[in-house]
C-alpha cells in the first residue's frame, strides 16, 4: 500500500497544534510508549474484529497483549513501551522498546509527535509517542515481554460507544475504557488511544488524566 501521505499530514499538523501537557513527573518513574500507525493487514486477530487475507487501505494501531509471565501487568493489552533509560529521551525509548517488544525497526524520521504525558496508579509518567509505518510485515513478539500483537482497525477507535465509562467505588470519575470487538481496553493505555482519536482523528482538544484506572492496573 501506498503511504497515505494526506493522512499523515493531517496527523502531524494536528499534534503540531497540540499544546502537549505534562504534569510534575518528581518522583515517577519515566516511560515511553509507541502509537505505531500501520496498514490494517490481517486484522486485530481478536474476537469480533475481522481477518483479512489481504492488505486493505484502512490504518491501524499496533497494540500488544503482556504475557503472562511479567512480574506487573500481566496479560494486560499495552502499547510497545517500557522504561526511559537514562540519557535517553522518550522517543529513543519509544523506538527502541518497539524493536525489542515486537521486532520492528523505525528510525526518528518516523516520528509523527507526541501526545499528553499520562501518569500512572503504578507510579509512572508515561509519554505516548506518535509514529507512523507501512505494512509492518515480519512482526515477532519477544516472547520474555510480549504474548501477542494486534493491529487495531482505527475505525475501532471511532465506534459510537466508545469510550465507555463505568463508575469506581470512592472516586469522582469514572475508569475509563475502549470497545475492541467482543472486548474492550482499559486506562492507562485506553486514555491513550481515546486522546489520539480525539486530538488526531477528530481534532478535538480532550485532555484524559483525570480519567480513572481500573484496580488491577495500579500495581
């Protein structure tokens, strides 16, 4: 597929505009995750979104599952990311996680621009770096971080009843989540993924901190 060169440029333009919020990270640890826009390919490869045989004109989002081996989250969906080291900045981190997570190499030239830092109930600032790709083909999870990959139709992201909201026990806001076929994604990563269709698909200026986390995601 041709690289959609419209597309792109809408994105970039709209992260170009965004004024980025980044909160007091004192004593958090740093983080970095990839939004890696790709083809659609083959699908999501999760209940409820659909295989294709072919590659189709559509955009998608890479999002991982956690294996079940991790110490903290789990089994959990995630986008590729993982600690900033020191001296680096958070898109080094961001493009490096991505080659260890799920084999695939990008150079900074692919980075479109980043979205709000996202803070953390485990205790990290989390800064979601926008980047974009072709097909992506020859993807490998690395099986110590990652059970498997998922490209995530953008038109999910889009769906009516998304996101879902549901009320927590002793907190003023709801945890917020995101339809996925049968399934659904909780926050952290959901705000990301809601915060990237408001600010880059819609163009809306929608912040996501205050949302709510599920409990299972605060260790």
């Amino acid at each position: 597929m041709l690289r959609d060169l419209a597309f792109e440029n809408r994105v970039r333009q709209r992260l170009a505009q965004w004024q980025r919020h980044e909160p007091d990270a004192a004593g958090l640890r740093r983080a970095a995750v990839a939004m890696v826009l790709t083809d659609e390919g083959h699908g999501g490869e999760l209940p409820g979104l659909p295989r294709h045989a072919q590659w189709s004109e559509q955009a998608a989002i890479i999002v991982t599952r956690r294996a079940a081996t991790l110490r903290a989250h789990a089994g959990q969906f995630a986008l590729p990311g993982g600690r900033v080291d020191e001296g680096e900045t958070a898109q080094q981190a961001a493009l490096r996680e991505l080659h260890e997570e799920v084999g695939l190499v990008l150079d900074a030239g692919a980075i479109i621009g980043l979205l709000d830092d996202v803070i953390t109930r485990s205790g990290y600032a989390i800064t979601p770096v926008v980047m974009w790709t072709g097909a992506a083909m020859g993807l490998q999870p690395n099986p110590d971080e990652v059970a498997s990959i998922h490209r995530i139709p953008l038109t999910e992201l889009l769906r009516a009843d998304a996101p879902m909201l549901t009320p927590m026990d002793d907190s003023d806001v709801p945890v917020l989540r995101m339809p996925v076929g049968q399934g659904w994604i909780a926050a952290p990563t959901a705000a990301m993924l809601y915060q990237f269709r408001e600010v880059c698909l819609l163009g809306r200026e929608t912040r996501v901190q205050h949302f709510e986390q599920p409990r299972f995601a605060w260790k």
